[in-house]
C-alpha cells in the first residue's frame, strides 16, 4: 500500500512567490494608470494568499492497481490515475478521473518523506513502461 498525503511544501511556495513578484514586476513596468496598477496588484496578492492556503489532499494505492483520493476531510474516493501523471525528480503530478470530475494531486519533493516519493516515482515510470510495451506492436 502507497498513501500519499503531502504538507506544505517550501518548493511549491517559493516558485508561486517567484511567479508572483514577476507578474508584479510586469504590472509596475506596464504603461497603464496608477489605478489600475494598484487594482492588479491587489487582485494577484489576493490570488496568491488563496494559492497558499488551499486544504492537502492525498492518494492512496492499494497495491491491486485501485487507486483512491483522499480528501481533507480524511474520506477516500475510489479514482482511476491517468495516463498524463507525471514523475520528475522535482515533483509529480498525479491526474486521476473520479465519479465528479478530474482531480490533481501535486507531490513535490519536500513534501512527503524520502521513501515514499521514490516508491511514487518508480510505480509511475513502472506503469509508463508496461503502457510503452503494450503498445509497441501497434502501427497508428
């Protein structure tokens, strides 16, 4: 069994303040009224406070092939993960398809301990490798 069930993570805050101070930065060099300079500038602190204060979720594998999203309320939502997941060394990105739409799951590095993120990585590229192989004898 696999759960996954990040904390805040200083990657994911660090990059979204990086962005932040950009699109401030291109605010504040952009020939448009002090009013409306303002205005956007407000707007984006606002969106950037929502970003950081959003509920955790999670993922559960059961190690059968069922994959569950956990929510923050701790319930379990039985999910199908899909083929756009993605694993890098610095976060994964896991899509799954539920009965009440698309839900995303970031994982960064930092924000699950070392073991689980490698077991999350190579179940990922596992799994990619099996859809390669599968599919290799077909001409599209």
């Amino acid at each position: 069994m696999l759960t996954v069930e990040p904390t805040p993570s200083r990657i994911h805050s660090l990059a979204v303040h990086a962005v932040g101070l950009l699109a401030c930065y291109g605010i504040w060099i952009a020939d448009v009224p002090l009013l409306v300079r303002l205005g956007f500038t407000l707007c984006l602190a606002g969106y950037l406070v929502f970003l950081q204060g959003g509920p955790g979720i999670g993922a559960r594998f059961d190690g059968a092939g069922a994959w569950s999203v956990i929510s923050s309320g701790g319930e379990a939502i039985p999910a199908k993960l899909r083929g756009s997941s993605f694993a890098s060394s610095l976060c994964v990105v896991l899509h799954f398809s539920t009965e009440s739409g698309r839900v995303v799951v970031p994982v960064f590095r930092d924000s699950v301990d070392a073991e689980t993120y490698r077991r999350l990585r190579v179940h990922l590229r596992c799994r990619a490798m099996s859809h390669q192989s599968r599919n290799a004898g077909q001409l599209h």
